[in-house]
C-alpha cells in the first residue's frame, strides 16, 4: 500500500510539473496574442482615422479633428495628423498595450497610415461619401431609394432565412448560392443580418463607433450585404474557403476592405454586386 501511495505522490508531483510549464507557456503565449492584438489595433485605428480625414477632407471638414475622433473612437491616441498631398491624410497614433501574467508590463504600439483619393474604392461601409453612388449600379433594382429607406416591396425575404430581407435581384442570386453551398455541406447558409434601415445603422453606429459604417452610407442600408456565421465568419475556415471559392460565380463577394489585410477584417460580410 506504502509504495502505491508513493507512486501515486511521484504522479502528482509530475502533473503539478506538467501544469506549471502549461502555465509558462499559455502565459507566454497570451503575452504575445496581446502585444500582437495591440500592433494590430493600433493600424486599424490609424487606417480609420486616415480614412476618417480623408473623407472630412473631401467634403470640405476638418480633417484632423475628424481623424482625432476616430483614432480615439478606436482606443487610441492621435500622435501626429497632417495633409500631405493633394487630399491625403497622414496620420499616426499610439495605443496603449497592457501584457498579462508574468510580462505584466505596459507598453504602446504606434503606427502610421495614410488615405486620400486614391485609397481603395471598396470602402463603402468606412467611407460612404466616397462612394455612395455606388448604388446605382448596374442591376440595381433598388435605384430611386435611398440607402436604408428601401420599401418593403422592393426587398426580397429570404426562403431560408425567416425575417432576412435582401434588395430582389440580391436575394435571387443568394438563394442560388445557398442551394450549391447546401449541396456541399448539408445546410443552409446561416444569415445573422441582412438590410439593415437607416435606423438599424444608427443603432450599430451607436454600438460599435468609427467601426460601423457611418448611417446612410452601409451596403447593408442598399440591401447587397450580409453578414454570415455557420464557420464562415472565421477566416480559413472550410466554409470560409468555400465562399471564397465559389461565392464570385453567384456574385457575391468579400470586400478588399473585410479581407485578412483589410482595413477592418471581417470574415463574415459578403455583398452582391460590388465585386470587380
Ligand atoms: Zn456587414
């Protein structure tokens, strides 16, 4: 019995060992997912604001107080603004990073973008006045409306999505990209949002900041936008790499903007129509 309960001890001892180096090393790890989370907030507050000016600029504002509002909307601080060129913001911030565990320190991440009139035109949701004109495209059935003001008849609810309604033409071609995604896994694609009012958007103005699209301005307000989950609201994911694959066919596609070096990363929105 002796000798079991002493093996039993030994066995302890080495678990406790095992868990004290899982420790360090999650430790160590979450330290590291941290300082790259600051690095990575810091651009996309920097690329916000740059935007953010570049769009005040563009319509006669100030921009440097609107790139300020922006990179502070991200949690940053704006360490240096400036128009650079004919309509281009230069901007650059620090954001606080704090390291946890044992790294327990404070630091700050800096980083510089810059963005003006030749900034990639697929940023509909960031900078809507530099491309609301975007919705009368071609095919748009929903031309006269204005952006969140779409009337009930000329949206289109989906057969498999109870309540997710979609400017027709959209709609139409998104239930033919749900029958061959269904064919290749069993299901329906999962919509979590769809159109999106003017009301809505001010509501997730309001909730998400310089994130969001500012109101009015949103592709989900034209109806041509969805925002997907079921594994494809992860970047490489199966489902995800099927989209990417295969959504192109049906016309639907996943911004520049939303990609993995994106300006704003999110796998999950997809739109109709945009797409070169
Ligand atoms: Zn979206």
């Amino acid at each position: 019995m002796k000798r079991r309960t002493e093996e039993r001890g030994a066995g302890t001892v080495l678990v406790l060992g095992i868990i004290g180096v899982v420790l360090v090393l999650t430790g160590g790890l979450a330290a590291l997912g941290a300082a790259l989370n600051g690095r990575g907030a810091a651009q996309s507050a920097a690329d916000l604001g740059a935007l953010a000016g570049a769009t005040a600029l563009r319509n006669g504002l100030d921009a440097c107080g609107t790139t300020a509002v922006a990179v502070a909307r991200n949690g940053a601080e704006l360490t240096s603004c400036g128009v650079v060129g004919a309509g281009v913001v230069r901007v650059e911030v620090r954001r606080e990073v704090t390291l946890p565990g044992q790294w327990s320190s404070r630091g700050a991440a800096h980083a510089v973008a810059r963005a003006g009139p030749r900034a990639p035109d697929t940023l509909d949701e960031l900078a809507g006045p530099l491309t609301a004109g975007r919705a009368s495209g071609p095919g748009s059935v929903a031309r006269g409306y204005r952006n969140g003001r779409i009337p009930d008849r000329a949206l289109c609810e989906l057969s498999f999505a109870a309540g997710q309604r979609l400017r027709c033409d959209a709609a139409g071609a998104f239930e033919h990209l749900n029958g061959a995604y269904r064919a290749a896994f069993g299901r329906d694609l999962a919509v979590r949002d769809s159109y999106r009012s003017y009301e809505e958007q001010v509501a997730v103005a309001a909730s998400r900041g310089a994130l969001a699209a500012p109101p009015g301005t949103s592709n989900h307000g034209w109806g041509q936008a969805v925002d997907l989950g079921g594994g494809i609201q992860y970047f490489g994911s199966a489902e995800h790499g099927w989209m990417a694959a295969n959504a192109r066919a049906y016309g639907w596609t996943h911004p520049a903007w939303a990609g993995t070096g994106g300006v704003k990363p999110e796998a999950w929105h997809w739109e109709y129509g945009t797409g070169g």
